[in-house]
C-alpha cells in the first residue's frame, strides 16, 4: 500500500488580471501548503478502481464517481494504456467548497501515488495534462511547494522557500462555489492587465520580506465571496482581531481565511480563542511551505 498527504493550498495573493477568451480568468498567485489535509493511500488491484471514503468531512466530498480522484485516475488510464489501477482510500478531513484547494489536492495526490505504483516519472507530461484537465489548482498540489502560479494555474514558479511564520487556518462553514465567484467579477473577454510588483518574491524571503510584500497584494475575489457568504467578514474581523496578527486575507475564492503571526504562541491563542466562540468552525494552526 502507498501513502501520501493532500495538505491544504492557501493562496497568499491572488491577483486576477482579467479574462481570457476560453473564459477563465488569468490569475496570478502565491500559493503556499498547509500541514493540515487529507490523506490518500491506494493499493494495486488488477481488477478494480475504487474508493473509499472516511474522515470528519467525508459526506460533504462523497465516494461517487465525480470525485476528483476518481476522475483524475480514470482520465489517467485514458490517456496511458495499460495504467495499473487499485483501490484508494481517502481520510478527508479538509472542508469542502472552502477556498483550499482540497479536491485539487485529492486529484493530485491520486496522480502521485498511480505515477508511483505505475513507475511513471512524477513530471510525465500525461499527468501534468491530466492534472490540467481536471482543474486549475491540480497541477500546483502535483508538487505541494510555495510558489508563484499564474494563467488559470497551467504555469507555476520555481519553488519558494518560505520563511517559518505560524499561522491560523479558519473556515467558517458556509461552502462557497468557486464559478460564481469569478463571475460576480463581471468581467467580459479581453485586454489582460500586467502583473503586479509582488510577483517578484525572493527565492528565500525573510518574514519581513515577505510580509512587507504580501501586504502590497490582496484576494481579488474576496469581496465576490463576502458578498455570496457573509460571515467570512467576521472570520476575517476575527483574525485581524487577534493579538499579534501581523496579515489576515481569505484563501481562492473562500470561505476559508488565514492569518500570520510572528509566533508559534500567539498563533496557537488566536486559534483557542475562535474555537471558544465558533465551536461549530474549523480552526487550524499550521505553518506554511
Ligand atoms: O478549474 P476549476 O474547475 O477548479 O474552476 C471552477 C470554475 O471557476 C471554472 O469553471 C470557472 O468558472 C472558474 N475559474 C475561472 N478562472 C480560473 C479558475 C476558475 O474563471 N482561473
């Protein structure tokens, strides 16, 4: 049987550029990993694909055939004859329609494991395609580093190497659908805008460095996304209220937001004091990478 973990993608930024003419939105972005996701194994079996679903969000994803993993590997077998297929099982505990990339990250960690059972080269252009094909944030979470992500997630950076800055991961329960989100933009078919200046993040970057260029970017569908699901503007007011928070901003196209603190303590009590008063949210400390 192999293992992996399908952590949590954050987008620290995202900037959307404008729309392209195959419809989505040109996007550029800093993503970074969490610690906190699912986990996926997947035993060979001649026989069979299947999957088999456990965890604290596993009813919210379900085991039907729409699941990303399951297409992701039934793509794969498509496009590689002869694909050696198996029985995956999935402990899901990322929320779902959260702004996290969680079903992303399922799909590529499905394509991790088969590249893996297979003896397929992790950077085989087929599964960098299937990736593609299966959504925007699947190729990112092929290889879950920090790193620049641009067009509709089909180009991405060299790996950044993040400084160590605790965080706090909050989602507050309201499943948000990313479609409607890039459409309340408004935004019709053409001109891209240029990329913005925090693209140009150090390879290495100090917290200051970071922070300093973080704070220049913002979430430009976090406004689309309040107004679709309101209480993210009390997660965020929340996060923001917290001693020694240092930047609050949601995540993709929400409900889940983060916070950075300069310390592993102040990020642990800003996580026990919102689990006080939202028992029913999910509240993570993680640190990034
Ligand atoms: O690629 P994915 O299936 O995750 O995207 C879901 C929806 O979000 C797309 O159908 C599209 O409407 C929108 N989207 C977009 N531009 C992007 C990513 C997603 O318009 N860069």
């Amino acid at each position: 049987m192999l293992t992996t973990r399908a952590p949590a993608k954050i987008n620290l930024t995202l900037h959307v550029l404008g729309r392209r003419e195959d419809g989505y939105h040109a996007l550029e972005s800093l993503v970074a990993f969490s610690g906190a996701g699912d986990t996926l194994s997947f035993t060979p079996d001649d026989d069979a694909l299947s999957l088999d679903i456990s965890g604290p969000t596993s009813s919210a994803a379900g085991a039907g055939a729409d699941n990303l993993v399951l297409r992701a590997a039934r793509r794969l077998a498509e496009e590689i004859k002869g694909l050696r297929l198996g029985r995956f099982r999935l402990d899901k505990r990322l929320p779902v329609a959260a702004g996290i990339g969680g079903g992303s990250s399922d799909a590529a960690a499905a394509l991790r494991l088969l590249a893996k059972a297979n003896h397929l080269a992790p950077d085989d252009p087929r599964i960098r395609e299937v990736a593609r094909a299966i959504g925007s944030d699947v190729p990112v979470c092929l290889d879950p580093r920090a790193r620049m992500m641009r067009g509709a997630g089909e180009t991405l950076g060299e790996p950044i190497r993040l400084p160590l800055l605790p965080a706090v991961l909050i989602n507050p329960g309201a499943p948000v659908a990313t479609g409607p989100v890039f459409a309340a933009l408004g935004l019709r078919p053409g001109a891209l805008r240029e990329g913005a200046a925090h693209a140009d993040i150090a390879a290495r970057p100090g917290a200051d460095e970071l922070l300093a260029a973080l704070a220049k970017g913002r979430n430009d569908l976090e406004d689309a996304a309040c107004l679709q699901a309101p209480v993210i503007v009390d997660a965020l007011a929340m996060l923001r209220g917290a001693r020694g928070c240092r930047l609050a901003r949601m995540s993709g196209s929400g409900a889940t937001c983060f916070a950075l603190f300069s310390t592993r303590r102040e990020a642990v009590r800003a996580a026990s004091v919102i689990r006080a008063q939202h028992p029913g949210w999910w509240v993570k400390t993680a640190v990034l990478r």
